[in-house]
C-alpha cells in the first residue's frame, strides 16, 4: 500500500479490523486521530461529541465486559465516541441530529487511523449502561454511540485481504436528468 494515498484510495484502503497486535499506538498517532475529529463539521456547528481514549487495563478490561468477544479484546486502545443529546441540533420536526454529528466525527477518526496504518473496527453493538459505568459516565443527556477498537492489525496484509462487499453503483444511485 503506498504512502501518498488519494483520498478514494484511503477510503477503498479502509476496512473493518478485527485482530490486532499488542504493540501500543503511539500517542502522537492518537493525537492525529483526535483532531481529525476536531475538524468534522457538525449540525449547527454544534459539536455535541466527547471522545473517551482508554489505554490504561482496569478501563480496557471494564469495556471489554461490554462487548464480549474474544477478537474485541486484543485491542490496545479503544476510543469511545459519545454524544450529547443536550448540546445536538434538533430540527423543527424534531429530528435529532446527533448521531449523525457523531458518525461523521468517527469517520473522520476512522479514515485518519486507517490513513497511518492503524486497524480499528465501529463496533455499535454493546451494552450502553456497562460502557458508561466503565466511563464514570452519569449524565442522562451523554449516550456513548460508538466503541472504535484501535491498534496495529495483527495480520500486516490485512487492508489488501479484506474482500469489500458492497451493493451495485446501479442499485444505490437515482439520477433526475
Ligand atoms: C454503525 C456501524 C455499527 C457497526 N457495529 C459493529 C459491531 O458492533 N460489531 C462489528 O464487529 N462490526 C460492526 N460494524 C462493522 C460492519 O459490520 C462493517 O463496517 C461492514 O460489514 C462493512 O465491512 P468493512 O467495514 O470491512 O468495509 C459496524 C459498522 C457500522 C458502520
């Protein structure tokens, strides 16, 4: 995989990681990551997203009680993104666009990671209560939307293995010439 990535390539480049090695991501990788989340655009600019990173293991092995697999376990950093719904923008109708702020910032995070040779996974289904209690979370207002296991893939060819399943442009796109 080359250096000098195209941004195409850095998204067709990404895939999901699901076994990592032990070696430790170095901070200032993190640090990259981070701000590439700082840079997502949001709702009304309203930027309702906290990023949890968790390093330290009595933090690492509390949330690993709230995704319980085995391949989830082997990561050394998981970077928890949660929003709050106090601070999102809610249309007239509405519709609460938090998610949508915290997706996008994930991306962001995702695509920065993947773009310094780092493996991370979204992993969405998990138990909430358990993953704010691990993050001494009590406000009612900040709900943790996504846990994004991140470290080196433990198999090096991974991004090239990994077999992109995805629907037909055809069936996707609608045109109105
Ligand atoms: C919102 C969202 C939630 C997801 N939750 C999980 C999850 O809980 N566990 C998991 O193993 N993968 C999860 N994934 C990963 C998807 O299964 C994966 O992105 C999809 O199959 C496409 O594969 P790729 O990421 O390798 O391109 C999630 C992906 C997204 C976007």
């Amino acid at each position: 995989m080359k250096d000098n990535m195209t941004f195409l390539e850095l998204v067709n480049k990404r895939c999901s990681v699901r076994s990592f090695s032990p070696t430790m991501v170095e901070i200032n990788k993190l640090n990259k990551m981070l701000f590439a989340v700082q840079l997502a655009p949001s709702a009304v600019n309203r930027q309702p997203w906290k990023v949890y990173v968790v390093i330290n293991k009595e933090t690492r092995v509390a949330l690993q009680a709230c995704y319980d697999r085995e391949w989830f376990r082997t990561a050394p950093v998981y970077i928890v993104m949660t929003g709050n719904h106090d601070e999102s923008w809610k249309r007239a109708d509405g519709k609460d666009h938090c998610d949508i702020d915290i997706a996008i910032a994930t991306e962001h995070l995702i695509l920065e990671a993947t773009e310094l040779g780092l493996g991370t996974c979204w992993v969405c289904n998990f138990d909430v209560q358990k993953c704010k209690e691990a993050l001494g979370i009590i406000s009612k207002s900040e709900e943790p939307c996504v846990i994004v296991p991140v470290g080196y893939p433990a198999d090096k060819n991974v991004w090239e293995k990994t077999e992109t399943k995805r629907k037909l442009l055809t069936e996707i796109t609608q045109y109105f010439y």
